[in-house]
C-alpha cells in the first residue's frame, strides 16, 4: 500500500489560474511551494509534493526494489 499527504490550509479567496478543483484555495504547507497555492504553481512542483504525487513515488520505489523498473 502507499499513502500521500499533503498538509496545508485552505484560504477564502482563490489564486492562480492553473489546476482544477480546489487547486485555487489550498495553500500547501511544503516549504517548495513558498506559500503559494497549487493553482499559482507549475505542475512540476505541485504534483511532487501532492498526496497523489507522493503516494505514486511509493509505488515507483516499491516497483524498483522488485526488479520492477
């Protein structure tokens, strides 16, 4: 199994113009996001510290302690 998280706050007004959802209103706590929210930041850096991207390089590294990639 992997687990992702992500911890942050949720802010009343929106910023940034790029994801989908709540991408406008959450402001992760990650150091590397510099307190912006995930809709002010590139894909790159937001999906590396997102519980999804997080969890996914669970995976990954399982995988490859398998011989598996």
């Amino acid at each position: 199994a992997a687990d992702g998280v992500c911890r942050g706050r949720i802010i009343e007004s929106a910023r940034g113009a790029g994801g989908f959802g709540y991408d406008p209103l959450f402001v992760p706590d990650d150091p590397a996001g510099a307190g912006r929210t995930f809709a002010e930041l590139s894909s790159g850096v937001k999906h590396a510290m997102s519980h999804r991207g997080r969890a996914m390089a669970q995976v990954v590294e399982w995988m490859r302690a398998r011989g598996g990639g």
